[in-house]
C-alpha cells in the first residue's frame, strides 16, 4: 500500500504540519527534526501528491504553454527552453496543442484554470481584446513567448521582427541584389508578419531599392505549401527575379522545391533567405541562409518571466527583444 502523509508523521513521531514544512520550507525545521523525517521519507519511500502539495503552498508546481501548431518545427527548440528553464525551477510542463482554434485555446484554458496550473506562456499568436480579456480572468499569470502586446501589460520575449526584416533585406541587397521580391504573412499579423514587411520595405528605401508592393506575395500561413505557391506567382509576374526573403524556413523551402523543379539553379540564379533557422535550414538542398531567432533563449527567458512573476509578482523587464543574426548558407550568393 502507497505510504502516506500520516504513516510518515507517525513513524517519525512528528506533526503532520511538521512533514509539511520538511517538504516545503526545510529551512524552518530543527536540523535533528528534519533529518529524522527525510530517513522516514525515504525508509517509507513516500511520494507527496502534487495536488495535496499545491493545497499547503497554493501550488501545483505545473505550468502550461499553449502553441498554435505543434507540427511547426519553430515550436519545437522554444519548447525546449521553455522546459530547461522549467525543470530548473522545479515544475513541469503541459503542452497544449490549440492548433489555431480560438474555441480549442479557450477549452484548453478551461482545462487548465480546473487543474490549478501555476502560469501560463502563449506563444507566437497575436493577442487580440477578447483574449487579453479571457487571461485577466485567470487566476494565474501569463508570459508572452515569440508574440508581444504594446496594449496590454503582459510580459513577453520576442525579437524584433522589424529589425530583422530590414537586416534580410539589407544582405541581399549589400551581395548587389535589385531586383528582390518577398514571401510575407498576413499584415492582420502585426506581431511579426507585418513588422517584418515594414522592415523589408524600409531598408530598400533606404538604399534606394525600387519595390512594387505586388513583389511581396502574402499568405495567412508560414508552412511549405505557402511558400510553394507563393513563389511559383512571384517567378510568374516578375520573371527578372534575383533574390527572394521567405519569412519563415519552411517558406524558403516551398520556394526552394518549386524553383528546383522549374530547373531555376539557387542561388546562381536565384537567392533565397529564410527566417527562424529552424532544423530544416541545414536539412535542405541547398542549405539555406536564414535570420535566425534564439529560439530556446525565447523559451527560456519566458520560462524565467514567469517565475518571477510567481515569486515576486512582477517582472524585471515587461518586454523583452533578443538579439538575431543572419546566419549565411548556400542559398545565397552575390550578383557577378
């Protein structure tokens, strides 16, 4: 039979708020004490409940992260952040799956609220009023992780989207690049999609670039296919195509399969920049040059947001921007 709570108060002949404040703040148990009951714990192998520990503490040591589309590889290095920092600190992680469904999130967050989490980290959607409004109901915190809000006071950790756009944009232009065209998402995305556009658009003002807007194809989707049909529409219109910027890798790869099979050499014809650096970068053929996001410094700097805001109540820094970089590959080359 599973040892409990009580075995373990009667054996070592304490209280059982003694084995409570031995399991949860030690540091206020007489040393004889605390030793006598660690060598029950341990004869008796007894595992405390984490629910009827979170009914001593008020917590459950449980925090839930919420993305919208697991099979996105971006996802998969913030997850990892996310749970170093996590593990760390002591507490585990729910991963919820909202696969882009407003009613699936606000099931999940029903779920969640029921299951007394202690936090929570949305990631990469942006937040609109009527889900600030659901997380201000919550009892329990929320971090941003790769989305920020400037109206709402929610802590968050994202690059700046802007900037990078203008940093793609300004390589292919600094290896002699004029004629350049875009794969962008959606501009009701103002978290990333359209700052990255702006970005675009700035740097080729800025060095006296001429762009057409119809040189900027756009997509609800960040995914392969996007990119895939996308391109094709791009090479279609504008045929004098010598560079493109994808905003996401699997983008760039949609690009990089349709331009492979109308026989377009990359990027002796053609370049092509990604954004994120996911695993897929250094997978495809050619390996592509990418802006790349610290993806697991996102997480984990999220991670480490929300625990501050479970210890202390607030946060050191409401919105933080991590540094990118533009790592260089294959899929780019300078105009001879």
């Amino acid at each position: 039979m599973k040892s409990t709570i009580k075995d373990v108060a009667r054996l070592a002949n304490v209280s059982i708020t003694t084995v409570s404040r031995v399991l949860n703040t030690p540091e206020l148990v007489a040393r004889d004490t605390l030793n006598e009951v660690l060598k029950v714990i341990e004869e008796l192998q007894y595992h405390p409940n984490a629910l009827a520990r979170g009914l001593i503490n008020k917590r459950t040591q449980t925090v839930a992260v919420l993305i919208p589309d697991l099979s996105n590889l971006f996802f998969t290095e913030l997850v990892r952040g996310i749970e170093d920092k996590a593990n760390e600190s002591g507490y585990n992680v729910i991963i919820c799956n909202t696969h882009n469904s407003k009613d699936r999130m606000i099931a999940y967050l029903r779920v969640l609220n029921e299951k007394q989490v202690d936090g929570i980290i949305f990631t990469s959607e942006p937040i609109y009023p009527d889900y600030y409004d659901i997380f201000r109901a919550l009892p329990m915190p929320v971090v941003l992780a790769a989305t920020h809000s400037l109206e709402y006071d929610l802590p968050s950790v994202k690059v700046n989207d802007e900037k990078a756009g203008f940093d793609a944009a300004e390589y292919l232009i600094r290896l002699g690049h004029r004629n350049i065209g875009m794969l962008g998402g959606s501009v009701v995305d103002q978290v990333t999609a359209l700052p990255r556009l702006q970005g675009f658009m700035r740097a080729l003002r800025t060095h006296g670039v001429d762009f057409d807007l119809e040189r900027c194809v756009v997509h609800g989707g960040y995914r392969f296919e996007h990119g895939y049909s996308g391109m094709k529409s791009l090479v279609n219109k504008f045929p004098t195509l010598t560079a493109v910027f994808a905003s996401s890798d699997e983008r760039a790869m949609g690009a990089i399969t349709y331009l492979h099979e109308q026989s377009v050499r990359i990027p002796e014809e053609i370049s092509v920049i990604g954004f994120d650096n996911t695993r897929l970068a250094e997978m495809c053929y050619p390996k592509l040059t990418t802006v790349a996001q610290p993806l697991h410094s996102i997480g984990y700097e999220a991670a480490t947001k929300l625990e501050q805001l479970l210890n202390n109540g607030s946060v050191e820094e409401m919105r933080t921007y991590v540094p990118h970089q533009i790592i260089e590959r294959e899929s780019t080359a300078r105009v001879t």
